[in-house]
C-alpha cells in the first residue's frame, strides 16, 4: 500500500490518514531565512541594473543619476525589486535640471522624458534614451547568473544548519 502525505489547512502532517508530530509551521524558520536571502539576492540583482543604468544616462548635472535607486517592496507573493528614477518622493541636490533650477527643490520629474527620447515639451529626442531598459538587457545574463548561484548557496547553507 502507497504512503499519502498529506497537509491540511491548520499544518498537521498525517501519513495515510495517521497523525504525526512535525508541522508545516517546523519548516517556518527556514521558509522566513530563505525569504531573507531572497530578498538581499533581488536588491543585488537590482543594483547591478541601476549601475548599468546610471552608465547609459549621459552626465549632464548628474540629478538624474542621483536620483536613481532600488526599492524593495513586500507584495502578496513575496517581494518586488523597484529601479526608480527621479519622484517627488526622492529630491536631490538641486541643480539647472531640476524642478524649479538651482534654487528649486530639487525634484527630478523628467527621468520618463529622457528614457523614451522625447523633452517634456514633446520636442526632439535627448541623449540616454531606453537607458534603464538597454540595462535590463544588458545585465540580464549576469543577474540570472547571481540569483542562480546565491540561491544555490543560501539552500547549501541552510541545508547545512538543518543536519
């Protein structure tokens, strides 16, 4: 006779309908430790995109690279990496480029025009168009290889603790 395993919707573990000790909840701690490396494996990732990003942005006060950065966001599936650039959620040091110049407050609300080419009056294309999708592209055999290779190395390690 086939052994069942089965898990029901409160964690208990019976085999061929026979209760046992262990829980889904057992395997808890290793299910938050992994989360925790995935999360600081996706922030990697995303930092190698925005360093390349930042690289297909021509220089011109450097507002717009200033303002480019990683956020993580917990979503219901686990977390998301965000590349952001410029918002008014993240001023930097004013310059000519920024919302109200020199003396402004330092606001990035351009970085959109810039990736697709186009000024914000609509006129004319500007240098660094697609530059954060030219990244993704760009980076995407390296990141693959970085998830790959620290996933593989966060579960040795866990696999480890565990024995």
């Amino acid at each position: 006779m086939a052994a069942n395993l089965n898990v029901n919707t409160s964690g208990v573990v019976g085999a061929n309908g026979a209760a046992v000790q262990g829980t889904v909840s057992d395997y808890r701690g290793m299910v938050n430790i992994v989360q925790e490396k995935i999360d600081a494996i996706l922030k990697e990732a995303a930092e190698i995109v925005l360093k390349e990003a930042k690289l297909n942005i021509h220089n011109d006060t450097g507002a717009l690279e200033e303002s480019g950065r990683v956020v993580l966001e917990k979503i219901s599936k686990g977390t998301r990496a965000e590349i952001l650039f410029g918002g008014e959620e993240f001023p930097v040091t004013p310059t000519r480029n920024t919302r109200g110049g020199v003396n402004g407050d330092g606001v990035v609300d351009y970085a959109f025009f810039v990736h697709e080419g186009i000024s914000p009056s609509g006129r004319g294309a500007s240098s660094g168009v697609k530059f954060l999708e030219r990244a993704v592209i760009t980076t995407k055999s390296q990141v693959k290889d970085l998830i790959a290779n620290k996933l593989k190395s966060a579960i040795k390690s866990q696999n480890k603790r565990r024995k």
